[in-house]
C-alpha cells in the first residue's frame, strides 16, 4: 500500500506541473474576465491587453502559487481517488464519480488558500508593466500578509464555495475520463507509450476537463470574485459566497455567471489533457520498473 500511494503521488505530481506550464496564461485571462467586468471585449482582446501592457509574463502572474500547490494537489486528488476505488472494489462511472468526488472535497484544503493566492496576484496591477510599489511580492506573500490580517480565517476566503466546486467537478471528472478510455478512446496497456495511445489519453482527458468546467463554471465566476475581492488594499465588498453570488447578480444579470467560460474551456482542454496523459505514463512507467 505504501508503495502504491507513493506511485501515485509522483504521478499526480508530473501531471500537475505539466498542467500548469500548460494552462496558466488562459487562466490568468479567465480571472480577468471574471473579475474586471466591462474591461476586456473577449479572449483576445484581454491576451492583447496583457501581452502589450504588461509585457508577456503578465500572462504568468501568480504562477508560483499553483505550480507549488497543484503538484500536491494533483498528489491527494489522484491518491485519493484510486484509494477510494480500491475500497470500493470495483471500478465503474459510479465508482469513479464517489471516488473523484471524495478526492475533490479533501484537497479543498490545500486548494483554496492556493487560488486564493494566484487570484490576488492575477488581478494585481493591471494593466500597467510595472506596478511601482504593488501590495504584494509574490504568491506566498499573499498567504502571510493575508494570515497576519485576518489569521487563518483570511487565507480560507471562499472555503465552502471552492467545496461546492471541486466536490461535483472531480466527480464529473473522473468518471467521464473512465467513460471514455473504457469507450471510444480505449486505452490499451500495450499502445500506452504509442502515438495512438497518447493521443486517445490526451482526447480522453481534454473532453473530461471540459466536462467538469462546465457544469461547475458558474461557481467558479463567484469564487474568483470572492477571492478577488480587496485586490489592491481595497475594502471588502462582500460577506460571503451567497451575498457574492446576490450582489453580481443584481448588478451585471446572469451572463456574468458565464463570462470567461470561452477562456475556461480553451484552457480546460490542453490543461487536462497534459495532466491526464502525464500521469497514467508516468504511472504505468513506475509500476512497469517497479521502482521502490
């Protein structure tokens, strides 16, 4: 067991790292789109904006935070699911589904202050290439400054509303790539290292990242106002996730629920598909040598 959880682990991590190098800069774009309503006409308008404006490593802001957290997140997420599999005895849509959605829950505690952090840097100075004196350095310095405000309580904003994300969206995520690779991308031990096999696995992920975007996007527009709020020193506008939720509503309609969403899926999509194909090689190339 020992040994499965640590093949695991390093697999989740690979996959992570490659999801972030894949996906941060469409990220970023989704957070401003989010975030700063009447700003930006569209994807590329925002990608224009940030490229001339704030020089391309503006696409790359807050990247730290997720590159540090993700590889342990994706460790829990992906140890976590195939655990709860094995306890459960048999692997189906609706195993993957509980297992992914039990994964999702518990890795809320390391995800939350970790977006919390990229949110904050992600919305930090924009539209300018240098920021002069900016509120913080970097992601980490988000977390202490927020911790020496505020305690623990200020790096957890928007705890429940990220667990009302990621519970549904991994379960979603999970059983569909199950779906797939058991389906119309099946996926055989002998091709895993093949052209043919990589590609079947990249499809497979990419469809399941879109899928679990999706139906949890509108949540995730409230999160990242939620946790974008005070950006810059400041005053909080809102209590909550529910007052969060009430106050965009009545003042920009429900089509704020879905901007970005262009962004999310463009994103979702290589994103997922790195990280899913990374970590079922990387897998299978650990338990093939055996590796302590």
């Amino acid at each position: 067991m020992v040994q499965f959880v640590f093949y695991e682990y390093l697999s989740g991590c690979a996959g992570g790292i490659a999801g972030v190098l894949v996906g941060q800069p469409l990220d970023t774009i989704k957070v401003r789109l989010q975030t700063q309503p009447g700003k930006y006409r569209g994807v590329w308008h925002c990608f224009l904006n940030i490229w001339k404006k704030e020089t391309p490593s503006g696409l790359f802001k807050g990247m730290s935070s997720p590159l540090i957290g993700l590889s342990v997140i994706n460790a829990i997420v992906f140890g976590v699911e195939a655990q709860t599999i094995s306890l459960l005895g048999k692997e189906t849509a609706v195993t993957h589904f509980i297992s992914g959605a039990i994964a999702g829950a518990v890795q809320c505690v390391i995800c939350t202050p970790m977006e919390l952090a990229k949110t904050q840097m992600q919305v930090q100075g924009i539209g300018t290439r240098k920021t002069g004196k900016v509120q913080y350095k970097h992601s980490p310095d988000v977390l202490v400054k927020m911790f020496k405000k505020d305690g623990i309580r200020g790096c957890y904003r928007g705890m429940m509303i990220t667990l009302l994300r990621e519970t549904p969206a991994f379960g979603c995520y999970f059983a569909t790539y199950d779906i797939l690779t058991s389906t119309v991308c099946k996926v055989e031990k002998t091709e895993i290292y093949t052209w043919q096999g990589i590609s079947k696995m990249l499809m497979a992920g990419g469809i399941s990242g879109m899928a679990s975007w999706t139906i949890t996007y509108p949540v995730d527009v409230v999160k990242s106002r939620l946790q974008a709020d005070g950006a810059g020193g400041r005053p909080l506008k809102y209590t909550g996730g529910w007052h969060c939720y009430e106050t965009i509503l009545k003042s920009e309609g429900k089509k704020v629920l879905f901007r970005g969403l262009n962004s999310c899926l463009l994103r979702a999509f290589p994103v997922n598909a790195a990280t899913f194909a990374v970590v079922d090689i990387t897998s299978q190339f650990l338990y093939s040598r055996k590796m302590p």
